[in-house]
C-alpha cells in the first residue's frame, strides 16, 4: 500500500507539464502568502524593531533605548502581577475546569440516551462572544442584592452580599468561573471526541475480565485518552496565557490590577497610553512565554503519545 | 460498527457499572447551571428599569416589550448588524478560497520546497492575534486601513491562514491518489481536477472550515476594538461592549440589547452545530 501510494505520487509529479505545475503552484499560493507575510510576519519583525526603542507613536522611532523595554518589563510590579494572574488562571483551570470536563465527558459517554441534547447545552457557551458572556455574568455578580443574582440569594439566605468584581479578592476567582462556563464545553467535547476513538473492544475484554466501573475509567480509559489530555491541557494553557476579552469588558483588569493578565496590560500600555515601543516590547514576551511553553511542551509531555500523530 | 450482541452486552454491564439515574442528575444540575445566566439575562431584558430594582430571579410577567422595540427601531443596531454580517460572510469566503487554493497545492501537487513553504506558513500557529494585536495595528495605520471594515477583513482572514490551511491539507491529503490519476489520464489540468472532484468531495471539511471561522470572526472583538474608531462601523461586539459603556445604569435596556446580538449566534449555532464541532475538534486533535 505504502509504495504504490509514493509511486503514484512520483509519476503524478510528471504528468502535468512542468512550466503548468510551476504556474499552478505560484498562483494557489500567493494569495495565502502575500497575506501571511505582510499581515502576520511583517508586523511581528517591525514590532520587534520598535520594541527597542522609546517610541510614542509619532514621526519615526528614534529614541534607541536597546533592551531597556525588556528591562523594564521584568522589573514592572503590574506585568509581574498579571502574569501571576495568568499563572493562576492556569492552575484553576488544569486543575478544576479540565476535570470538570472530563467527569463530564465520561458521564456522557458514548451511548447515553440524550447524549445529543446535553452536548449542544454544554457546547453553547462557547459561540457566545466574550462580550455577550462578560456583559451576561456582570449582571449576576452585581453588587446590589436587589439586581445581581448572586447576592439576591445571599440575602435570601441571611448572608453578607459580596462585593465579586469590586473586591480585590474575588475578582480573579468569579473570572475563572466565567471562563470555566463559556469553556469547558469545549474541553468536554475533544474528550468525548477522544472516547470515540477508543476502541470498545478494549473496554468489553476488561468488564469481561470482571473490571468495575471504576477500574474500567482509572486503567483503561484514562491511559487511553492520554493523547487527547495533553492536547486539552496544551490548548487550555495557551488559551490562558492569551486571555483578553472577558476579563477586559468585565472589569478592565481592575479593581487596582487584580484581574490583571498579559493581553490586558498590553493593550492599556499600546492603546491607551500609546507608549508603541513598550508595548511591542509587550507582545514579544507574552509570545516568547507562549512559545517556550509550547515547545517544553512538546518535546517534553506530548512525545509520549503513543497512540500516533492522530491526537 | 459493533456486532450486536456485543454492544447489548457492553449497555448492560455499563448500566450496572455506573446507575443512569445519578447521570442524569448530575447532568440535569449542569444543564440549569449553564442556562441560568442566560434565563437570568432574557429575565432583565423583559422589565421594565423599576423592575430592574427588585429581585433579579422573579420571572417578568407580564413581559415589557419596549426595551427591544426600542433597540429595533433603532438605526444604531442595525448597523452593526449590517457591518458583522458583512464582515463575517467576506473573511469566511475569503479563508475557503485562499486557504482552499494552498491546502490544495500543500496536499496534491509535487514540487520542491514544499515542506519548507508549508512549515513556513504554519509557523503562523505562534502568533495568535492576541499576542499579535499591537505589529498588527502599526502595519494597518500605516496603510490607512484604519477605520475601515476592509481592515478588519484583512486582519481577521491573515490570523486564519495557518490553522485552515492545516485542517484542509489533511482532509485533501485523505482523498484516494487514483482520482488524481484517472483524472490527469482524462486530461483534465490540476486546477480543474481540484475545482471539479475535489472541492465537491471535500464539502464536509469545507463546510466545518466556513462553520468555524464564522463564529472566530462573528465573535471577534479585539480587531474591531483597535482598528476602528468610528460608530458607523462598529461590529456587534463592539458596539455591545460600547453600548454597555453608555447605557450601563439601563440595566434592562443592556440585557436586551444583549439577547438581541446573542440570537443570531444561537440560531447559527443551532443549525451547524455538526459542522462546528467538527471543524474544532479536527483543528485542535490534528493540530
């Protein structure tokens, strides 16, 4: 099978006319790459040029300041807590939401009846916009018992109402739970996804072999589903790192940055008090965070996969 | 796929090993959670603004129409309207053909430097608009595409090369290489054997692919909020966020407009559901 598909592909490459495969082959592609390079990497490297200067905005950069940006960035208390936010949005959602995805996942399985149905609730969150989802959630966690859902039932319990958003404290946690409502449809379906792909066969040779319920998850399905996990927690991690619009419509990174993240402290820093080069500066770091993770990442946890190159 | 008796098997002893009812339970309890903030939301848009200032759970009845009546009489919604529409259908269009044309050479066609051209292309993976936010607007102002939808295209359709073009060069390379062959034999040339057999053939993948940048660029709010300054030509997005901002202490007015902008989302949502799902989960296992 494998040869004659490489022999095929070998006499396809001869049939059509050199001069006609070159002239096929430049056109299908330029319009993907004159977009690709003047759109995606011209920027990137003309922002890295900036991202060394002291630079506003107006006239040309001229104030060359080298890596003092850089410098300035790792020495900033605000960037400092806001990748610690990120860092914290992460391990929320490692550690809370995937479960919650999986343990759902699971409960759905693969032929319960009804399984449709809760799949297109559970999926549903994530077509809102993050506007329509921060604006939803802002009214629930208003402060004011008589219009926010959360502290009307506080009331209604005897409790203090709370201040969510406008306390320091709480803010970052009733993010997360924001962001777990809009995305663990998302996880639940790569893992319902993933649980397609196991074969049953595996599954009916244990519970024939008198494996429970149980052991049936923690032996076999789990291993199984290994592939599918990394890929979640890969995506779940880099989706973290890049939060921005939740968090920027529903308070701004405030109260006093502590709901801070990266994107959201690039963007006062570029948009409003338009300092271009520090901001530039900005996005590399967030892009080399991203990139180191991803590649630590792949070489170090996903090259295990032992199911292939499929997930 | 299974054999009968087996699969009746594996129902029963899974009905053993786990009892339905409490799956129910537990799922029902995740149903209400997800549904509450949105019930919740049509709750406020359907009262009146003294209303607003009592129990925010009491269902509204009888219901008060007048905030969406004034919403859709409104020029202003409409517009945005317009404008997201018109947004999302030219990125969608765009990204099939562009990413359709090169995923097409990447997984049919011989040629040297192929891997290196497509390495190239998808190292664009690593830079999510996101990160990218701020290059991105430099080159936009320094076209003067600023406050234009053109630029907003341009962006959105540049930040979904990479991923597409990936997904759809999988899907190409999975058709059978004796169509291409029988094809040449026939004398057909490479772009009418891609426009004739294999666009018809790749519909589902070309369909998950328009499903999925869809909802990316219907949702998109960071490009509009940095490219475009002028009201005319706000999306949906922005002009929710921007809406909120200006009739903040509305609150009944805000929950309307925002079940306004949510509808056509839920509806598209309802009707491609398969094709989402599949263009995601195509996008994030094969990734």
């Amino acid at each position: 099978m494998e040869n004659s598909v490489e022999e095929r592909k070998e006499t396809l490459s001869a049939s059509p006319r050199r001069a006609s495969l070159v002239l096929t082959v430049a056109l299908f592609l330029l319009p993907a790459f004159i977009l690709f390079a003047a759109f995606v990497v011209y920027p990137m490297l003309q922002s890295l040029y900036y991202s060394l200067f002291n630079w506003k905005g107006f006239g040309p950069a001229v104030d060359f300041v080298g890596l003092g940006n850089y410098q300035r960035i790792l020495t900033d208390r605000a960037f400092m807590k806001a990748l610690g936010n990120a860092l914290i949005i992460v391990v929320l959602s490692l550690t809370l939401q995937l479960p919650l995805s999986l343990a759902m996942a699971l409960m759905v399985g693969r032929d319960l009846p009804g399984r449709r149905f809760f799949r297109t609730i559970f999926f549903m969150p994530y077509v809102f916009s993050e506007v329509i989802t921060a604006i939803m959630w802002m009214g629930l966690f208003n402060p004011d018992p008589d219009r926010g859902l959360f502290n009307a039932f506080l009331v209604l319990l005897g409790l203090k109402p709370q201040a969510w958003l406008g306390d320091p404290h709480q803010v970052l946690g009733c993010i997360f739970v924001v962001l777990t409502w809009k995305y663990f449809g998302f996880h639940m379906l790569l893992y319902m996804a993933g649980l397609q792909n196991i074969p049953q066969e595996i599954e009916e040779a244990a519970l024939i072999d008198g494996a429970n319920g149980r052991q049936l998850i923690t032996h076999i399905v789990l291993p199984l589903l290994g592939g599918t996990i990394r890929t979640s927690v890969y995506l779940s991690v880099l989706g973290a790192l890049q939060q921005f619009g939740v968090i920027w419509v529903m308070t701004r990174g405030g109260p006093v940055n502590a709901s801070d993240v990266m994107a959201t402290y690039m963007y006062r820093y570029s948009f409003i008090r338009f300092w271009l080069g520090y901001g530039s500066a900005v996005a590399f770091v967030m892009l080399l965070i991203s990139l180191v993770f991803s590649l630590a990442y792949l070489r170090l946890v996903r090259q295990q996969d032992y199911l292939g190159g499929g997930y | 796929m299974m054999p009968v008796h087996l699969s009746r098997h594996r129902k029963s002893t899974l009905r053993k090993a786990a009892p339905r009812l409490l799956q129910y339970i537990v799922l029902s309890v995740m149903v209400v959670l997800i549904l509450v903030p949105i019930v919740i939301l049509i709750f406020g848009s359907l009262k009146t603004r003294g209303e607003m200032y009592s129990r925010p759970y009491i269902p509204p009845i009888p219901p008060y129409w007048d905030n969406y009546t004034k919403i859709l009489g409104s020029r202003s919604f409409w517009t945005m309207l317009l404008n997201s529409l018109v947004v999302t259908l030219t990125v969608t269009t765009a990204v099939l053909f562009i990413c359709g044309l090169a995923a097409f050479v990447f997984a049919r066609l011989n040629f040297r430097g192929r891997d290196v051209l497509f390495n190239f292309l998808t190292l664009g993976l690593m830079f999510p608009i996101t990160i990218a936010i701020l290059p991105v607007y430099l080159v936009i102002r320094q076209i003067g595409l600023t406050n234009s939808l053109l630029g907003i295209m341009i962006v959105q359709t540049a930040f979904q090369v990479s991923g597409n073009v990936m997904i759809l060069r999988n899907f190409f390379a999975s058709i059978p290489f004796e169509l291409q062959d029988a094809a040449y034999i026939d004398g057909c040339s490479p772009f009418a054997f891609f426009r004739l057999i294999l666009l018809p053939l790749a519909r589902p993948a070309l369909s998950a692919v328009a499903a999925l940048t869809m909802v990316v660029s219907w949702n998109d709010l960071l490009v509009p909020l940095v490219l475009i300054d002028k009201e005319d030509l706000w999306t949906l997005p922005l002009g929710t966020m921007q809406f909120q901002g200006q009739y903040g202490t509305d609150l009944a007015l805000v929950a309307a407009f925002v079940t306004l902008s949510a509808i056509p989302a839920v509806i598209f949502y309802l009707v491609a559901e398969r094709q989402i799902v599949a263009g995601l989960t195509a996008g994030a296992l094969k990734g």
